[in-house]
C-alpha cells in the first residue's frame, strides 16, 4: 500500500529548432539594390522630365507677366532698373526652384514608399523579390519596417537630394556638408555588409531586422519535383492497377471457360450415358415374346401389302380389245344443176359443187339490121 512511488515518465527529447535562415549572399544583396536604384532612377528621370515640362509651361506663359510686372515696378520706383531687374530675375528663379524642389521631394517620397510597403506588406522590395530575398521581422512589426525604410531612404535620395535643395537656396556650404553626409551615411549602412556571419546593414541594426534568403525558388522547384514525382509514382500505381485488374480478367475469363468446357464435358457424358441407355432398352424390347410377335404380324401385314401391290401392277399390264371398224361411207349421188346452161361442156373428171352455178356466158351483142 505504501509502496515505492511511480516511476516518472522519461523526459521526451527537445524538440531540435528550426536553423536559422541563410543570410543573403552579397552578390545577390548587390544585385537587388541594383534592381531597386534602377527602379528608382527610372523614377528620378519621368519626374526630371515633368519638371522640364513644367519650367516650359511656366517660363513661357508667365514670362510676359513677370516682365510686365518689372516694367510696371520700374515706373513705380522712380527709374530703378537695378531693383526692376532684381525683381524681374528673382521672380523666374523662384518659379524654377520651386518645381525642381517639388521634384526632389517627390522622389524622396517614392523611395520611401517602394521601401516602406515592400518590407511592411510583403518582407522585401521588388529587387530583393527578383533575387529571392527577405527582410527577417519587417512583416511582423511594420515599426521595423518604417525604421529600416527611414535609414535606407536617408542613406539613398534623402540626404542627396537634400543637398541640392540647400544649394539651390544658395547655402552651398551646407549642402556641401549634407552631402558628405549622405555618402557618410550610404558607406555605414552599406559596409557592414560585408563582414560579419549574417550580415546586416545599419538600416538592420536600427530595425532589428536581417537580410535573409527567402528560399522561394528552392521551394518552387521541390515542389515541382514532388509533384513530378507524385505525378509518376501515381501513374506507375494507376499502370500496376490496371494491369492487375486486365491479369485478374483475364484469370477470370479463363477460369469460366474451364468451368464452361467442364461442364460441357459433364453434360456431353450424361448424354453418351443416356443414349447407351436408350439403345439398350430399345434391343431390348426388340428381343422381347411381344416384340417378336409385333414383328411377325408386321412381316404378314407387309406380304398381304405387297401381294395386293402386285395384283394391282399385273391388272395393269394386261391388253386391251382392238377397237371395233367402222363402216366405209356410201359414195355421194351424182349431182345436178338445173340453172346450167344448155351445151356448156364440163370436161370429164371435173364436177360441180353443190351450190356452184355453172359457168356463165353473156348472150351475143345485139346488131342492128343493115338498110
């Protein structure tokens, strides 16, 4: 009752984690920043050709404008032409600024865009896509995304373009300053990685993302091949089936023509049997007192048949009585013909028919008498 305790279960083994994901190689890293900065130029290059549209709308409809706007200063102030020309020149330099400035903050805008809703809705870029890369926790919190997407832009268009605001606005010393920065910054966030076992760039660090491999076209392809295979192994089984089911058929078949020609051979011995029977009983019944009596009544029967037959014949063949002769007709009487004509001669042998006149003659022509 108050034994040992239970033997515990054993432990069950952990559980190995996953391995972590590859990093990115840096000539695929390299190539997909490549895709993404074409990308982005192809960007820089339609809004560089926007802005020229614009400056030409602009210069060219409000030209005429702003120099009627000079002229009219000019009269207003008394003949100053330095401070008309200042007037007239800041004018269209200001117009120029403000559109190339308007550019430059768009494109700034597009790369954090395509940086921000790659990373935030899809794990990578449409360069990183290409290449088969993700950024590792950018999809999870899109905080990570939008710090990374901040670094990135600030160390590509952010900075860059920054500097040519400033000295647009003539401030050339900061803007040459802010340019040294965006290199600074492009260097710091490009050179980590080529160091390190998992190589992650200053963007990665801030976010706390990495660069990984997304495996995706490994993927594709074992899936391909599991499904060629599956394809295969299921045709090969459908072929095995089938041909079984054409073997068990085919026994089949075989077997009902055994068991037909069988109970053929039953069947036609049964009948051999019965006929062997059959015969006997009839010898038999023909070696039998009675058999032998109907035979011998058959025998008298068939000679008072036969007798009778011959009579028959013999009635048959005897001859006939000659006909009795009829007796000769009497010779015709002589005929004779009253209508006649008187001294007409009837050659000997010929006669006249009963009911044929004589021949007849025409009287002599009548002559008149002579004076």
């Amino acid at each position: 009752m108050y034994g040992p305790p239970p033997v515990p279960p054993p432990a069950a083994e952990p559980v190995p984690s996953a391995p972590p994901p590859a990093a990115a190689p840096r000539g695929r890293r390299l190539a997909a920043w490549g895709i993404d900065t074409a990308l982005l130029a192809g960007a820089a290059i339609l809004l560089g050709m926007m802005t020229w549209g614009r400056l030409n709308g602009l210069l060219g409809d409000g030209l005429w404008g702003d120099a009627l706007s000079a002229a009219g200063g000019l009269l207003l102030s008394g003949g100053d032409v330095r401070q008309a020309a200042e007037n007239f020149g800041t004018g269209i330099w200001n117009t120029a600024v403000s559109a190339v400035e308007q550019a430059l903050l768009l494109l700034i805008l597009i790369e954090f865009l395509h940086q921000f809703a790659g990373q935030a809705f899809a794990g990578r870029t449409v360069g990183k896509a290409v290449l088969d890369l993700r950024v590792e926790n950018a999809r999870s919190a899109k905080s990570r995304a939008l710090r990374r997407s901040l670094v990135t832009t600030a160390g590509g268009t952010g900075l860059y373009c920054t500097a040519w605001i400033l000295l647009l606005h003539g401030l050339f010393l900061l803007s040459l300053v802010t340019w040294l920065a965006a290199v600074a910054v492009f260097l710091a966030n490009s050179a980590p990685t080529l160091v390190g076992a998992r190589r992650r760039a200053l963007a990665d660090l801030l976010a706390g993302t990495s660069l990984v491999r997304a495996d995706g076209y490994r993927r594709a392809a074992e899936a391909a091949r599991t499904g060629a295979v599956m394809a295969w192994d299921g045709t090969h089984a459908a072929g095995q089936i089938a041909g079984q089911a054409v073997r068990d058929n085919a026994a089949r078949i075989a077997q009902a023509e055994s068991m037909q020609r069988a109970l053929q051979s039953e069947r036609a011995r049964q009948m051999q049997e019965l006929g062997r029977r059959s015969a006997a009983r009839m010898q038999d019944a023909m070696q039998s007192e009675r058999a032998q009596q109907v035979g011998d009544a058959g025998k008298r029967v068939g000679g008072r048949l036969r007798n009778a037959y011959q009579d028959r014949r013999a009635a048959r063949r005897q001859p006939l009585p000659p006909p009795q002769e009829q007796p000769a007709l009497p010779p015709p009487a002589p005929h004779y013909d009253p209508y006649a004509q008187p001294g007409q001669y009837i050659p000997p042998g010929q006669h006249i028919q009963p009911g044929q006149p004589g021949r007849y003659e025409p009287p002599p022509q009548y002559m008149p008498p002579q004076q």
